[in-house]
C-alpha cells in the first residue's frame, strides 16, 4: 500500500471501517471501472445498479460527502497570489536573469 492509501484506510478506520471492507469495495468498483470503454456516466450506472433501493440514499449521502471533502483539500491548496507578490516575484525573475 502506498502512503495516501494508508492515510485512506486510516481515515476510514477512525470512522470504523475495516480493511477488509474497503478491499472488498475497491474491488467492486475497480471491476466496474476496467471494463473496456468505460465513461465516468456508465462507471455511475453500474455502481447505482447494484445498490438496494433502500440503500441508494445512504449512497447519495456518501457522494455528498466525497464532494465536500474533495472541496475541503481544494480549499487547503495554496491561495492565489496577490498582485504585490506577482509584482514581487517578477522583480526577482527580472533580476535573475540578467
């Protein structure tokens, strides 16, 4: 396993769940994904299809939560700069290169 894989299962067994679960599931949707000609829509669709009615909202609040994590690391990159440190920064490059 890789470091951001075991910063994931980390992650997820602070929420109690298993290797063993996330290994399962990982499983699943790499079989889904490998399929030939496989678009981000059909992937979808055949994730939905195997979800029991009655679990398709627990399935809604997990993609929720997955966009609002994915926001939260977007929001941790480094802000844009302002125009004093561009001002700045072409100064220095100016410099540099004579």
């Amino acid at each position: 396993m890789s470091k951001n894989d075991d910063n994931l299962l980390a992650f997820l067994e602070s929420y109690g769940f298993s290797l063993e679960e996330l290994m399962e599931v990982s499983f699943e949707l790499n079989s889904f994904r490998s399929i030939a000609g496989t678009t981000l829509k059909r992937y979808m669709n055949r994730i939905i299809e195997t979800i029991e009615r009655e679990e398709r909202r627990a399935f809604l609040k997990g993609l929720l939560l997955g966009i609002a994590i994915r926001k939260a690391v977007d929001e941790l990159g480094e802000p844009e700069l302002t125009e004093e440190e561009r001002r700045i920064n072409y100064e220095i490059d100016r410099l540099t290169m004579k």
